[in-house]
C-alpha cells in the first residue's frame, strides 16, 4: 500500500502530515477511517470533514485553512493533500486504488469465439464466449471484447479498448483507442430516416438508406443499453474525452465534440452538432439540424428547440412539478393566452386612438 508522500508525488499535490503514514483506499467522509482518504470540493460539507474519521483528506487550500482553523479531535492525526482540484484529484486516486482489486483480461480467445479469417486480431487481445467478429475487422493491441458481444465487418477499434458484455457494434464502426463501452449498447445501427410518399389513396414510408457509420475517439466511455445511429450519408462523430452515460440516444449525423458529459436517457435529433467541453442533463432533448457552441451546460430535463451560438451559456428548462389541482388550472390559464394577448393589443390600439 502507498504511503501518503508516494500519492502526493504521484498526483501532484502538496501534502500537510505525517508523509510515511499507509493509506489502503478511499471512502466518503461518514465512513472513512484512519487508513482510508476522503475529499472535500464542497464548503458546505466543511463541518462534516471536520469531524469524519478520514486519515486523509484531498481539500483546497482554502478549505485547509478553514479546517486548520476549526480543529476537531482527530485533526492532529490527519494528513491533507491539497490540490487544486480536489474533485479530479480524487477521481485520479481512485482510478489507483481500483486497479488493485479490478478483473485482468489475459490475452487469449475463448474456443466458443466465432472470428472471421480476414479479421486482424493480435495475441495481445482478449475474445471472450460467444464473441462474433467479422470480415475484415481490424482490431488494435491489448483490446478485451467480453461474452456474447458483435464486431460486424469491416469495423476497426483500437488499442486498449474495453467491449463488455453483449455489446453490438455494426459494420464500418470506428472507435478509437482506450474506449469503454458497457454492456448492452448498440453502435452503428441505422438511423431513423423515412420519406413520406402518400396519396389519397395511400402510401407508405420511404427507408432511405444509412449509408454513412459511426466514429467515435480516443478515451471515450459509453453507458449501457446506449445506442449510437450510423449517418445516412456523412458520419455520426463522438469526440475525444466524451463520457456518455447509460441509455442515451445518438441519431444520425449528429457531431458531438470532445470532452463533453451527456447523463442518462439525453437524447439529441438527426444532424444537431454539439460543440466541445459541453455538459448535457439527464433526459433533456435537442431537435435536430440545431448547432450548439462550445461549454454549453443543459440542465436535465431541458428542451433545446434552437441553436445556440455564444459559448459558456447555460440553460435550463423544466417547468416546476406542483399538486395536480394546480397544474391544472395552471394549464387552463396557459391555453388562453393567446386570447388575452389579442385583447390586450385592441387594448392599447383603443387608448392610442382615443388620446
């Protein structure tokens, strides 16, 4: 196990303490104990830091110096690193400690793997039970692709990706190195483009073919039961660095650009193109074609209907829940006001004549 000193070297923070004291992992503030660490990222949480247990808090400088300034009992025992950002710094840390105890992928393929002979699949790889590869599927070193997942033809993934479990990954797909994509998403299925052709007399929905696919970056991680449309000509693109959470919907030819966190069940239209460094809420929508600039914040559940050009703007659209008694009469005033916007206008057109 690290000593404090060996972690504060390693993720560059400044330590405060006793630098040989042994440390096993983390936990949060109520729980930690005196060979655990925790964080602190946000003032209100100050007191409870104060008082918690932890051997070793990740704190800012400011919040130091206010916890130096309120001891409590166990202060004197505790050591700090103190960082600039303790939130990442934590992250880093537990992305340590994880490794200890996480699942390796020994090189090798499983005899109930079915795999192409055109397929690239180097010794370093890992193919799990029931893994289907098909023709002309390249595949980068070190890639682990668990049970029952699909890499249809012509697919390329590069080094150091993770694939786990019932994974369906269509043809042409491309995904860039370090990925992480959770059981059960489906990337590169077609995207949901129909033609309407009636008459009186009838008709029908026109398939227009999704001939474009996906392309997705480096150090992209991608939740459970997500789906990512192929384009119907042009490329669906996922930037570098995108984290995208668990049943999101990506449709056709949209762009969304590096660096940026979409939360559960988001969904964006066909060809919306979002920018970098963008952070999306939990189940809000975009319609498509739109264009939304870089560090966006949406919060969840907002509608984005228009583009959106300045950068760093944040919006928010969720109407507030209430008893339904009220929404109700709420509603009833809400469907009128285009009659009492009328009224108001012969309102002032009356009192401009008579002046």
């Amino acid at each position: 196990m690290p000593t404090a000193i060996e972690l504060a070297e390693q993720f560059q923070a400044s330590l405060v303490g006793e630098a040989s004291r042994v440390l096993i992992g983390l936990a949060p503030l109520e729980r930690a104990q005196s060979n655990q660490i925790s964080f602190l990222s946000n003032p209100l949480y100050r007191q409870q830091a104060s008082d918690s247990l932890a051997g070793a808090l990740i704190v800012s400088k400011a919040d130091l110096e206010f916890l130096q300034a309120n001891p409590s009992a166990n202060s004197s025992k505790r050591v700090y690193f103190v960082s600039k950002n303790p939130y990442a710094t934590f992250a880093r840390m537990a992305q340590f400690f994880a490794k200890e105890g996480s699942p390796t992928y020994p090189p090798g393929i499983h005899p109930s793997a079915v795999i192409d002979s055109t397929a690239v699949v180097p010794a370093s790889c890992h193919i799990g039970p029931f893994v289907q590869i098909g023709a002309g599927v390249k595949l980068g070193e070190r890639i682990s692709i668990l049970g029952n997942s699909s890499i249809a033809r012509d697919s390329a993934i590069a080094s150091d990706t993770l694939i786990y479990p019932s994974v369906s990954i269509y043809c042409g797909t491309h995904i860039g190195e370090r990925c992480i994509i959770h059981s059960g998403a489906v990337i590169g299925a077609d995207g949901f483009g129909f033609a309407p052709d009636f008459s009186a007399t009838g008709g029908e929905w026109v398939k227009i073919p999704q001939t474009g696919t996906v392309v997705i970056g480096n150090d992209v991680e991608i939740g459970a039961s997500t789906t990512i449309d192929r384009g119907a000509m042009s490329d669906t693109m996922i930037g570098s660095g995108t984290k995208i959470d668990n049943q999101v919907q990506i449709a056709h030819n949209v762009t969304v650009g590096e660096c940026c966190v979409i939360a559960g069940c988001a969904a964006i239209s066909g060809s919306t193109k979002i920018g970098n460094f963008c952070i999306i809420g939990g189940a809000s929508n975009f319609a498509g074609h739109l264009t939304i600039a870089d560090r966006t914040t949406v919060s969840g559940n907002t509608s984005i209907i228009r583009s959106i050009t300045e950068p760093g703007q944040h919006f928010t659209g969720v109407y507030p829940s209430m008893p339904h008694s009220a929404w109700e009469k709420n509603a009833a005033i809400l469907r009128g006001l285009d009659k009492i916007r009328q009224r108001l206008r012969l309102l002032d057109k009356s009192k401009g004549s008579g002046s």
